[in-house]
C-alpha cells in the first residue's frame, strides 16, 4: 500500500522509521508530469534499496519565467497511480506553504558550475534547485538520490552540493531515457503541439550526426555545424549548443582538453524550451 505524505514532519517520521528498521531508502525528487524516465529511477531505486520514497513538488524558486511555473503540466492522480504500478513505497506531496514556510533567503554559489549553460539562460535556476534538494535531503535522510543524467549540469551542481556540506547521500546517476523516436523523455513533451512533436526528435538526430563528425572535424567546426542546422529546421530556435568537458562543465576548443567531451543543446520549439545531451568524445 503506497503511503501519501502531505508534511515535513510525517515525511521525516516515516523515513526516520525506515532507518530504524534497518532498512536502505533511495529517494527520487520528481516535479511530477511524470514518464518512463522518472520510473527508470524509481526502479533503479527499488533494485538498490529496501524502500523507495519518491517527492512530486513543483519548486516555485527555480523557475526563472513565471509563465513557464504556470504552463508546468501537473497531473497529480496519474503520478500516483504510475508509482504505485512502480513498486514505489511512500510519496511526499508537500505544498509550497510546507516546504517554504518562511520568506527563502539561502544563496548558494557553485563558482562557475551555476554560471555557465543554464546558469547562464536561467539566472537563479540553479540556487532553487539547490535549496529545494538540500531541504528534500535533510527531510528524508535517504542513502541513495536518483537523478537521470539530462538535466546533466542540475547533477553536477547536486553532487558538488553533497560534496560541499558532506550530506552522507550517494549520488546516483541513470542515462537518458528516450521516445523510440529518440527524443528525450520530458514534462515538458506533453506541451508539444501534434505537429511540433513530430519535429522534435531532430534534435537527438543532430546530436548523433555531430557525434560522428566528432570524429573528423575540430570542435569550432562541429559547433558551428550543429547551430546551423538546427535554426534550419522549421519552427526550431536553438538557444545553445555548447561543447564542453563532462567533468567541469567548462568549454573546450580542442578535443584533448577533457576526458569525456559533451554536447549540450536547448532547442524552443512552438514555446516549449528541450534540453538534450550526448557525448562527443572519450579518451
């Protein structure tokens, strides 16, 4: 029987008594509208550990675009009902008022890793999701935190976050999961128009063509390649594609400069903003 918890206090409890029972919890936080990529975590969780608790909460703080925190899908039944079909034990549904009782004054500053990519197209994005997981950490107090490895750099940031105030949680990262047709599985997707969702898996189709490219043509060129095919394409505007290391985040100019090379692409198509990643090159 899949437990509902609506307070800190309860969810602090029932965590609390997990641990105590001597049981392991992986605990994945989600923003809801969920999809095959947030089960894959959960299932992840459930392989790992005795209990999985799972946290549905549109965090208000990290949206930089007050439209887009209105247009966020919210389907809260049908998150339900695919988490309990999942296995998962407990979900924590806390309202803004619970989670932010008081005015939020946290700042977090991460040096360059909140700066660049997103940091830089969405000022204050990442100090919101940083407050609302390090509050979620202290919540739950869970062994394992799951997070899937699109949002690429939020995972980046959520490990130095761990690493930075020594919150005994293991990090645990989970690939992409994609649409047959490749698109990145999004919340986002179900905003898409019929027609523009046809469109969308271009996006990946033009990562796996730069990959091969990788393998001939200098970064400059590559970089230069990707842009313009994807403001080519009907509908698409590409907010950014940048090569940089998978350790630092930082851009590269050559291939040799990092161990693992990524590519890392926004792309708004008919108003809905995708984000997608895909490695260029290894060592």
């Amino acid at each position: 029987m899949q437990k509902i918890i609506r307070t800190r206090a309860e969810a602090a409890d029932f965590a609390a008594s997990v641990r105590f029972s001597g049981k392991t919890m992986g605990f994945v936080p989600t923003m809801g509208a969920l999809h095959e990529g947030h089960l894959s975590l959960v299932r992840k969780a459930l392989q790992e550990n005795d209990y999985c608790v799972t946290s549905i909460f549109v965090n208000p703080i990290q949206f930089n675009n007050r439209e887009d925190l209105e247009k966020y899908p919210r389907t809260p039944e049908r998150d339900l009902q695919m988490l309990e079909e999942a296995g998962c034990q407990a979900v924590f549904m806390p309202s803004v008022d619970e989670m932010y009782p008081e005015e939020v004054n946290e700042h977090y500053d991460f040096g360059h890793l909140d700066k660049v990519m997103e940091g830089a197209f969405r000022p204050g994005h990442f100090n919101g999701v940083a407050i609302v997981v390090k509050r979620l950490f202290e919540i739950i107090q869970p062994h394992k935190a799951y997070f899937g490895e699109k949002d690429y750099q939020q995972l980046a940031i959520i490990r130095e976050l761990v690493r930075r105030y020594q919150i005994p949680v293991k990090i645990v990262a989970c690939p992409i999961v994609r649409e047959d047709d490749g698109l990145a599985m999004s919340s986002r997707n179900m905003r898409l128009s019929a027609e523009d969702r046809r469109k969308a898996p271009q996006i990946y189709q033009t990562l796996l063509t730069a990959r091969q490219l990788a393998k001939e043509h200098d970064v400059a060129f590559v970089k230069n390649w990707v842009l313009e095919t994807l403001k080519s394409i009907e509908g698409f505007e590409p907010e950014y594609f940048e090569i940089a290391s998978g350790e630092t985040l930082l851009p590269v100019n050559h291939w040799d400069e990092a161990d693992t090379v990524m590519g890392f692409v926004v792309v708004w198509l008919g108003g809905v903003r995708l984000i997608d990643n895909i490695e260029l090159r290894r060592k």
